[in-house]
C-alpha cells in the first residue's frame, strides 16, 4: 500500500512538473489606490468587459521610396517588402471552450469571496448604457487584422457602435470614465474589466538594411505584457477631384498601431471625473508558452534597383533597373490545437488566479 501512495505521489510530482514546464515565469505586478474605501463599499460586482483575443496571423510590411540622386547617386526604383505569417490547426470551438472556462472561473472566485454579480439587464436600466446596444456571447470575431477575439457564452456586454471593419467602438476616448460613472448609477458597485491578449509575433530589427524594403517576423508564443498591434494600411485610390490631386491620405508602406495590454481592473465609486478606488494588476514582462510554436522567423527581402547614366546606357537598361520590385514571403505554421488551447487557457488563468489572489488579500 505505501509502494501504491509512493507511486501515485510520483505521477503527482510529475504531472505538475510537465504543466510548469508549458508556461514561462508569470510575474505579476499590480497598484491599489483606496483599498480601505473599496472594503466599505457594497459586495456588488459588475462586469463591463472581458476580452480574451489571440493572434493567429500576422502581416507586415516595408517601403523604400525611389528617387533621382542625379549622375552619381543615380536614379533608383521603389522596393516593397512583405510578410506574412499564420498558424493553421487553431480550432475555434476549442478557444470558445477554454474562454468560457476562464469566464466561469473568474464568476465563482467572485462569488466564492461574498460577491454578488450585477447582471447586463440591471446595467441596462442606468441612463449611462441608455443609446448603447448590447450583445451576449458564445461569439468569435477579429477584434483586429489576423487577432481574434472570444466573448464568452452567456457575458452580456454593450457597445456604443460597431465600424464598418466590425470593431466595436465604446464612446469617446473608447470610454474613459465610464466605469466611474457606472458605479455611481449601480450604487457605488465596483466595476471589472478584463483585457487578456495571446500573440506568437514579434517584429525583427534591421538598422542597416541600405537601399532596400526588409521585415523580419519572429515566432514566440506568450501572454503579452505590452505589445504594440501593427496593421499594414491598405491604400485606396481616390475617386474625388480633391483625392486626384492630393493623392491619398496613406502612404506606401503605411502601418497603423495599436497600444494592446493584458490587464485587470476594479474600479469603485466616483470622484470627480474618476474613480473613488482602483486595484489595476498587469505583467511585469511577457510570460511564454512553451512547447507549442516553434521559434523561428519569417524574412522578406526586396533591394531596390538602380540605374546611373553612362555613355552605354540603354533605356530596356533604363526600365529594368527603375521598375517597382516586389518580395513577398509567406509562412503556415501548423499547431496541435488542443496543445494550443491548453496553453492559451493556462496561461490566462494563471494572470487572473494571481491577480484575484493579490486583490482578495488586500480587502481582507
């Protein structure tokens, strides 16, 4: 019977020891302003968002203008350079398992700790939600280019407007101070948000890349701290008179950026434009998930051509060396998908588990 315990402890060890091993440390860090005001407030909780979204594709591009830099310099073409990487295997109805699974568990520690969760209908009924529309998932959708986002079955939340690209937009400044307000209407309840983002892309360096467009894409799966979303601007020509002369607004090579952070959020009260009381829990760096992406990277490399006059130059010489070049560089990464959904849940779970941990402590 003890040979049987001895072995079964083992299997314990070890089953823990090979989860340990698919994430990276998960270092946490977290601020909490007016705890002992938020303890005094009523144990009511409203969730104003939860958004869990992971990257699957990712695409970047590089510009090099070409010019006239007379006899020496020469004259030069436009070189244009793109990337593209994407992982194939992710299976969605899994992702949308593993998000309501964070979703549940998240709502139990809340109601484990004495908390009563304020539903979407109650908030609803506030003059602040009063022109908002709401929607509830199970539901899945790109929150950005080649970024998914998963709103768990049964979380009801609402929205200000939708964009023609689909993004859902949350008023003005994307509703900064709106969480103060809500608390206020739903009698000084304290107000959850939750923002998680999975990428496996990272954008390469090259200082001295010389007269040539080149993006380098590196793979690392992890739970991103602070990362910066870039989208590639697709140019579009103009059809007015005013377009036809000024061009387009949008440069080749243009890309858009968007600030993207995993995070946690309590907000409670109201004062003055903010918050009475905050707990606010982020990353101290990225944390990786190991044993599921392959590290490696994806380069695109397109020199620009040139063409200095000499007494033996011929204009076909001419044509060549000064036409637009293009490189394009594409790669399918394929993945276990359950092997993906594990590691995406864990590694989420664990951010909110600690997080929930520090807080709880601290309304102790």
């Amino acid at each position: 019977m003890k040979s049987l315990n001895f072995v079964l402890l083992i299997c314990v060890f070890t089953s823990i020891h090979l989860f340990s091993q698919d994430l990276g440390e998960i270092n946490v860090k977290n601020q909490f302003y007016g705890a002992k005001t938020m303890k005094k407030a009523p144990k009511k909780i409203y969730i104003n968002s939860f958004n869990v979204n992971y990257e699957f594709y990712k695409e970047a591009v590089d510009f090099k203008n070409g010019g006239n830099g007379g006899r020496i310099g020469g004259i030069k073409g436009s070189a244009t350079a793109r990337a593209a990487i994407g992982l194939g295997g992710i299976q969605a109805n899994l992702m949308q398992e593993k998000t309501n699974e964070l979703y549940t568990n998240f709502v139990n520690r809340l109601k484990s700790e004495g908390y009563e969760i304020i539903s979407a209908d109650e908030a609803g009924k506030t003059d602040l939600y009063n022109d908002w529309k709401k929607t509830t998932g199970p539901s899945i959708g790109e929150s950005f280019s080649g970024i998914i986002n998963t709103v768990p079955e049964r979380f009801s939340f609402f929205y200000k407007r939708k964009t023609d690209k689909g993004e859902i937009k949350k008023g003005f400044l994307g509703g900064v101070g709106n969480q103060a307000k809500l608390s206020k209407a739903l009698g000084d309840a304290t107000i959850a948000d939750i923002n998680l983002f999975v990428m496996f892309t990272e954008n390469g360096t090259d200082l001295f890349k010389g007269s040539a467009a080149k993006v380098k894409l590196k793979t690392n799966l992890r739970l991103a701290s602070n990362y910066m979303i870039s989208v590639p601007v697709k140019t579009k020509e103009k059809k007015s008179v005013a377009g036809k002369i000024f061009g387009s607004v949008k440069i080749k090579g243009a890309t858009d950026h968007y600030p993207a952070s995993s995070n946690i959020t309590f907000m409670q009260g109201k004062v003055g434009l903010g918050s009475k009381a905050s707990f606010t829990g982020t990353l101290k760096d990225d944390a990786e998930i190991n044993g599921v992406v392959e590290k490696q990277k994806v380069v695109a490399y397109q020199k620009q051509g040139s063409f200095v006059p000499t007494s033996f130059s011929t204009y076909s010489g001419y044509l060549s060396a000064t036409a637009d070049r293009f490189s394009t560089t594409t790669k399918w990464i394929d993945v276990d998908a359950n092997k993906y959904a594990e590691g995406y849940y864990n590694a989420c779970n664990t951010f909110l588990t600690k997080q929930l941990n520090a807080f709880f402590a601290k309304m102790k």
